[in-house]
C-alpha cells in the first residue's frame, strides 16, 4: 500500500553537455531586457561564462548583479527597487547556489517592487505571497545546493544577531533550469568537495526523511548511487566530464528532494550555525554528516529497533556499495565507513575553524531549524545534539 503523498516538479530540465547554447533561445521568448545574476570572480575566471556573456550582451539588454558569498536580504531589496523604472523581462542566474538564490528572490518581487522583508520566514512581516514572478531562468555552475530545482530562496545575514531564512512559493522555481556539467569543470576542487557534500547531504536526510515518499525515495537513491562514485572523481579529477555529469545530476535532483521530502538534523542545524559564523553551507554539511548518521543510527538502535530508517541507512549502504546482497549491519557500516572516510580525504574542516565553541551549543541547538529537526528519522534529545555539535568542535 502506497501511502498518500504530494510532489512538486520542475517546468523544464534542459540536462548535457552544451545545453547552455539554448540559452538565448529560451530568453527569446520572453523579451530583451535581461537581469543577469551571477557569482563574482568565479564568473569572470570561467572562460565558457565569459563566452555566453559576450553572446548574451550581443543578444539583450543586460543589466548584471554580482553576488559575493551569501546572499542578503539588503542585496535582494537593493537590486529590486534599482529596476523599479526599467523592469527586465526575464532573470537569469549563471552560477552557484548563492547567485540562485538571489535572482529567484528578486525574481519574485520585481512584478511588485516589494521588500523580501514582507515574507521572510520567520524574520519577515509574514505578508502572504501570491505573484506573480518575472520569468527565470537558472544555471548551476556548481554541484550542490539544488537551489534550481527547489521554491525556496535562501537569503542570510551573518553575525551575532544573524539569521539564514527562506523565502519560499511554488511560483519561485524557474521555468527552465539548463544543467550543463561543461559550466563545472573550472569549479576548484575544495569548492566541488564541499558543494559535494552538500548535495550528498540532502540527498541521504531526504531519503530517511519522515516525509518522505515513494518517488523521493527513488530519485534519491539515484542520486545517491551516481554522488557516491562520481564525487571523489569529480573532486580529485576535476576535467573528468562524466563524474562533472553524474554530480550536476545528483545535485539537481537533491533539489527535488529536499523540496518534496524536507531535510534533517544536519540542515537543521546548518541554519543557525550559517546565520551566526561565516562557514560556507556545504563545509557545515560535510563536517557534521557523519557524526549525525552515526548519532541517528545509534539512538534509532537504542530507542527505536523498529524504525524504518535503520532499513534506509542500509538500503543507501548497499547502493553506495553496489552490493544489493550486503546485510543490513553491514551495509550501515559501509555507509559510516565511506562518510567518515569522505570527512579526512576531502578535507571538511572543524566548526571551531570558524569559531564556533562549547559556549555556542545552548544558542545553536535553541535556534535549530524546526523542520529540519522534526522530519530526522528519530527526535534527539538536546544532550544527543549537544554531543553531536561538540564532536565537530
């Protein structure tokens, strides 16, 4: 008996190598003026980015915006009410999540000119959006957040009083999104580690999800058996296009997931941790993922011997393996062995490295995103999260 659920999809994949020369074409159809949104240096590094802007100057009315690290609130209000007088006809982002993010919020609100302040989960004026939104359009240049596919724009404020909230809406996800691995080939190895990690992050807490259903199970199984052989390649062979390939793919698809299924301990806590210390999203998930499935499984075999998600960390055990006939101890030991083993060998780094101490952990645990926490395959105890935080340190 399949259990009643709800899935939200993409308008349209444009997914290979080169799929970015349809670009102009599919701007076309919506006008000449352009607001293109992408990330800083790594943009002007990239020579094929180089090339496509040439091409899109050539074709639009380009009027661009530069997004240096996470991006804000203030960033998204500024660049809205800066186009009031000349309202472009389509969004486009080029880049990694960050620039994805930005452009689906301003995306959003150029139609109205309002603040993102007036519906910020959580921090906002708690208005109700309703659109419309400016065509968009989204190309990952990296492989990891899955923002192309999701309906929420994550903006941020970092510091003592900061905070990492959603703006979120159905009418926020792009009508096209183009996943072009030849875009990530020039993404640096520590960046494709990271964003790696990410992905596989949202791809595994997804799949072990309490909201989780048969068609999130069965792309993130997917996602997880290309994720776990292509990101030591992709990372340590950087100009290998297939292992490139199978991460744009896994990533977008993590998109789907979390979007579909939500997430769990570990983005629960990379929300305060990446509101109040500036470590990037990705580096957060790769330091405290095996800890928080080593957690989970030990306090599911403790308290819960019956939950499902022990089924589910050996199922994923076994695809990572490609070993369908692997017991289920086994199979969990596998998947703790490879995930401790992607923490040295990729290089994630400590939270203290970026200042986070034992005096921070009541703060953290108290801010945790309540969806993320509520949707673990099994409720910790403030101690268990307590501990998880403190191994990290």
């Amino acid at each position: 008996m399949i259990n009643a659920f709800n899935f939200a999809a993409t308008p349209h994949i444009h997914f290979g190598a080169g799929k970015r020369s349809e670009l102009s074409r599919l701007i076309q159809h919506y006008g000449r003026r352009l607001l293109l949104v992408t990330g800083g240096a790594s943009f002007d590094a990239s020579a094929l980015c180089a090339d496509m802007y040439a091409q899109l100057q050539t074709d639009f009315e380009v009027h661009r915006v530069r997004v240096n690290g996470e991006p804000s609130p203030q960033l998204v209000d500024a660049t809205v009410a800066s186009l009031q007088n000349s309202a472009p006809d389509c969004v486009v982002a080029i880049g990694g999540g960050s620039p994805v993010d930005a452009a689906k919020a301003m995306a959003g609100l150029l139609p109205s000119g309002d603040s993102v302040m007036e519906y910020l989960e959580g921090v906002g004026n708690g208005k109700a959006y309703t659109g419309p939104s400016t065509p968009f359009i989204a190309m990952p240049t990296t492989a990891g957040t899955g923002g192309e596919t999701s309906k929420n724009a994550v903006l941020s404020v970092i510091g003592e009083n900061g905070y990492k909230k959603s703006f979120r809406h159905e009418i926020l996800v792009p009508r096209h999104i183009i996943l072009d691995p030849e875009l990530t080939l020039s993404c640096p190895s520590s960046v494709t580690a990271a964003c790696g990690m990410d992905a596989f992050t949202q791809l595994l807490e997804s799949y072990l999800s309490k909201n989780a259903s048969p068609m999130t199970d069965a792309l993130a199984l997917g996602g997880i058996a290309r994720a776990a052989r292509a990101l030591p390649v992709a990372v340590e062979q950087g100009d290998n296009l297939e292992a490139r390939a199978a991460m744009l793919y896994a990533s977008s698809t993590s998109g789907l997931t979390l979007a579909n299924a939500g997430l769990g301990s570990v983005h629960g806590l990379a929300s305060p941790i990446g509101a109040y210390f500036p470590m990037p999203h990705g580096e957060v998930c790769g330091s405290l993922l095996f800890e928080a499935a080593r957690l989970n499984i030990e306090a599911m075999q403790s308290r819960e011997p019956d939950n499902s998600g022990l089924f589910k960390y050996a199922e994923a055990g076994r695809i990572m393996a490609n070993d369908h006939a692997m017991n289920d101890v086994a199979a969990r030991q596998y998947l703790l062995n490879t995930l401790q083993s992607w923490t040295s060998r990729f290089s994630m780094p400590l939270l203290s490295a970026y200042g986070v101490t034992d005096a921070d952990i009541p703060k953290l645990i108290a801010n945790a995103s309540p969806g993320g926490m509520a949707a673990n395959p099994i409720v910790l105890s403030d101690e268990e999260i307590s501990g998880l935080i403190h191994s990290r340190l």
